[in-house]
C-alpha cells in the first residue's frame, strides 16, 4: 500500500530530517549583550498602574508590604462556600461607565483601571499619542470561567433553556477580552491580545510588550497581567480537590510560603500594567524611568500538567541572567513564585540553591504572602512590590514564615522583617504555571 | 398590563440597561437610539429582559418595533394586555 494521496502536487523535492541548528547566540535580539544594546534595543518601564489586595497604587503598595500588611480575607463564593482570598477595592468607576462594567468583564475592569493608572504615572503626552502607535500585551492565566459559571446559573432558573443565555457571553469570553475592554476605554487602536500562560502570565505580558516593542510593532506597550480569578467557584474547587487550596482560620496568616505549616495557594484577584518603552523614547521625552528590562526567559518543563520541575526553573532562571550578560550573585533580590503549595515551593527552593548557591549578596522573598496568589497579574504585581527597593533599599520580607520547611531554606531569605539591602541594581522576578511554563525578568536599576 | 404599566416596565428596564442615563425626560416619540447611549447589545438586553420577565419571544423581524418607547408600548400592549406586571 502506498502513500495517501494528499491532492498535493508531488514537487520531487525531498527532505531529509535533519536536527534544527540554533542561529550564533550573538545573531539573535535576545542574547544582544546589554552593553551592546543600541538605546532602541533597550526597553525600559516608565509607568505602573496596579490594584491589589492590599493597595490600588504603586507607593500604598510598597507601604503595605514594608508593614506587613496582608489583603487576604474571609470569602464566599456560591456553590463552594466559605474560604479566604485576596479581594481587590479599586475604584472600577474611576475610569468606566457603570453601563460599560456592567457590560464587560471583571477582568476587563482590572484592566481599564490598571491601564489608564499606568499611562497617567508615565507622564506620556495621551492627547497626543498616535494610539495607532500603543499595543497591548495582558497576561492571562485564565479568562471566561467567571462568566461562562455566571450563564450557567443564570440559565438555571429557566430550566436550563439556552434562549435565557445572554448574548454578551461571546464578547466577555473570548480570551482576548480584558485586553479588548482596555482598548475600547482608551481609544487603542494599535494591536491588542491577551497571552495565556498559566501563572506565568504577568511575565509573559511584560516580555511580549518588550518584544513588540523590539520589532517596532508599537512605540509604547501596556504590558503585564490580569485576574478575576476569585469570581470563578472552579479554581477553589479544582485547587480544593488537589489538596492545594488554603486553609487558615485566620485569613490574614493563610498565605504562607516556605513555612512549615503552609498548606496551600490563596486565590486572589489583581492586576499589574506596566508602560514600556525603549529607552531611546523613554530619553526623548525625559520620562521617569523605574528600570530596564535587561534579561528574560520562558521555557517549558514538558514533565507534568501541574507538578514543576526544579531542573527546568534552574535552567530558566539562569538564561534570564546570561541574557542579561550577569554572575548569579550579581542579582540582589529574587522575586520567588512560591505559592504556599507543599511541592512547588521546594522545587523552586531547589532551583534557586542550584542557581544561586548560597552567595552573600543575593535576598529572597515573596509576595504571594501578602496577596494571595493573583494568578495572571501574580508575575507583574510581584516585581512592581520589589521595583521600590532601586529607590529606599530595602528588601520587604515574605511575611507568615513562622518556622521555615527545611527543604525551604535558602540563605537569603528575608523572613518577616523588612531588611536594608544597599546598592540594589538587579530584581529577578520568577513566575511558574501549570503544563510546566516558567518565566523568569531580570530589571535593571537605570 | 395597561399601556402606562408597560411604559414603566420598559422604564425600568432601560434605566438597567443604560444606568449613566438620565430617563426623566425620555420622548416617547424620539428613538431610543437617538436620546440614550444605546447600541444593538442594548436592545438585544430588551427583548432578552422581556423574554426572561414575561416569557415573550419577540421575533427577529419585530425588533424595529422596540425603536422608541411608543412604537415599543403600543408593540407590546397586545402581547401584555393579560399579563401582571411583575
């Protein structure tokens, strides 16, 4: 028997498999060393726009966590009950229409407040802006489980008759619509996407705004990451039946990574959107600039759907650094994901020892202790914590660490008092998902 | 329901629709479209208010029916004459 007969016209050109041959690291815009880098080739954050559970803004955030401040509450949610979460009280009619958040998504909400707080702290000339010129790049760990969860019940009542279901459902789900919504309240008509990277994805926001920004797809890019992930009663169901939800009777100490007793992930909402842009830009017009993006890396453990892998993590994290032309005891403080979950955190702990071998100079710390875990926006409200320590010096502390794990132990980890740390000139922020996606962004003090 | 019952029950269903609005001076007579913010979702949110309190289907070919608030009473007041209003 013979081939299948595909319709294709048979060329006669034939193709050996061959292994791919990667191109010489120096050809490549990512390995571009960052002495070598062109002020085009140089990306840099100039705004900050954020809401988290325990601050709407940039200085009340850095202020809660150097007082140890949690955002963690009690909450309920239909069908699964009482559990705790990291809630977020922005102002969401700052900048919408009550008819337009009725309309839209709670992501999408986090969105337009994060988006337009971000645009304003960068002091960009908006009224003339070429908004053909701006792109937006929202990181995602999930979208459409809230309002798809909000039809069922609402279908419920008419006994489950399809012609109740609302016909907003479709432009509330599509995966890029917290991205869309943003777009929509700012008058952005360059391009728009939301990316899907697990927890992984508020880094994965800010590395794809800087790519664009390489490609010269736009001149400015409102990048970072999202969640509404406490309106979905899924994601503490599926985390409760994997043993990896949080229980704590007193919510503001459930969030406890690397401790002894920590016994899960604190499901938050939140959202972080930065304005990139490239320092040439950034120069021009004499904006603040809050650091450079000089090194990132996003690979793949290809090993489970959910447990990590500490091999992998090391070999992200060291990537960002070689991208970033740096020794490992070159970085100050490493942003950790760690979760509260018992396996992950010792996987990451592990990666970290092998990356950063119990040198002097480098801090850990984490900020899911405070905050929950906002999935999405987990990655980019993470590094906005620490982006601070470049201006007051100092390293704010992973709070709720009573007794650290053994298999947690690493030697600069900051525990429950804030510590000066002089001179800080690089952040590491990691952030891992589920299907095994790491993300590590090293920032530069400029 | 009475032609003035169902003007307030369209009332109410647009003072949810568009919540920004101001509807205390609606003309009857004046398109929607033309006084309110209100695009095709909006009126979709109409029928779909309609259909869920008083179980009416509007067919797609009636929507033009819905354009302002008399054209939509007197639309409606067959079709509600023996309905409580809820």
């Amino acid at each position: 028997m013979g081939p299948p007969d595909t319709g294709l016209r048979d060329t006669g050109l034939r193709y050996t498999a061959r292994p791919l041959e990667a191109a010489k690291d120096d050809q490549l815009i990512a390995n571009v060393s960052p002495e070598q880098r062109s002020p085009e080739q140089r990306i840099v954050i100039t705004g900050v726009g954020m809401t988290a559970p325990n601050a709407n803004d940039l200085p009340a955030f850095r202020e809660a966590l150097l007082a140890g401040r949690s955002g963690v509450q009690s909450y309920e949610i239909r069908y699964f009950g009482k559990t705790v979460a990291g809630v977020c009280s922005f102002d969401h009619h700052r900048y919408q229409k009550r008819r337009d958040v009725k309309r839209g998504t709670r992501a999408g909400s986090v969105g337009v407040y994060c988006g337009h707080e971000a645009v304003q702290d960068s002091g960009v000339d908006w009224e003339n802006t070429d908004r053909s010129r701006v792109g937006i790049y929202v990181g995602v760990t999930e979208h459409g489980n809230v309002e798809t969860e909000n039809e069922i019940h609402e279908i419920k009542a008419y006994d489950y008759d399809t012609s109740f279901w609302s016909h907003h459902h479709n432009p509330r789900t599509v995966a890029n619509n917290p991205a869309g919504e943003i777009a929509l309240n700012l008058g952005i008509t360059g391009p728009h996407y939301t990316i899907g990277a697990a927890c992984a994805a508020g880094n994965a926001g800010i590395i794809q705004g800087a790519q664009m920004l390489l490609l010269g797809d736009c001149d400015l890019a409102i990048a970072g990451g999202v969640s509404e992930s406490i309106h979905t009663f899924g994601i503490f169901a599926s985390f409760k039946s994997q043993g990896a939800l949080a229980e704590h009777d007193d919510p503001t100490q459930a969030s406890r990574p690397f401790d002894k007793d920590r016994n899960g992930i604190v499901v938050a909402e939140g959202g972080c959107l930065y304005t990139l842009e490239r320092f040439a830009d950034a120069a021009h017009r004499r904006a603040k600039v809050y650091g450079e993006l000089v090194g990132y890396a996003i690979n793949t453990d290809a090993t489970d759907f959910v447990l990590p892998n500490a091999e992998r993590q090391a070999e992200c994290v060291e990537l960002a650094i070689k991208r970033a032309g740096l020794a490992a005891d070159q970085i100050d403080i490493v942003s950790t994901h760690a979760t509260g979950t018992t396996s992950g955190d010792v996987q990451e702990c592990a990666a970290l020892r092998k990356v950063f071998q119990d040198n002097s100079n480098t801090l850990f710390n984490n900020t899911k202790s405070y905050i929950g875990h906002s999935m999405g926006a987990a990655g980019a409200l993470e590094m906005a914590g620490n982006l601070m320590a470049f201006e007051d010096g100092i390293c704010h502390p992973t709070i709720n660490l009573e007794s650290v794990d053994p298999a947690c132990e690493l030697a600069g980890l900051v525990a429950n008092e804030p510590r000066e740390k002089k001179d800080v000139s690089y952040i590491l922020n990691n952030s891992f998902g589920m299907l095994g996606i790491n993300s590590a962004v090293i920032i530069k003090k400029v | 329901m009475t032609p003035v019952e169902i003007r307030d029950v369209v009332l109410n269903i647009l003072d949810e629709i568009a919540p920004d609005d101001d509807l205390t001076d609606i003309k009857d007579d004046v398109a929607f479209r033309d006084q309110l913010e209100m695009d095709s979702m909006d009126f979709l949110d109409i029928v779909m208010e309609l259909r869920k309190r008083y179980r009416i289907q509007i067919p797609e070919e009636d929507y033009p029916q819905l354009a302002s608030m008399e054209s939509t009473v007197t639309y409606l007041e067959p079709l509600l004459k023996d309905t409580a209003k809820v």
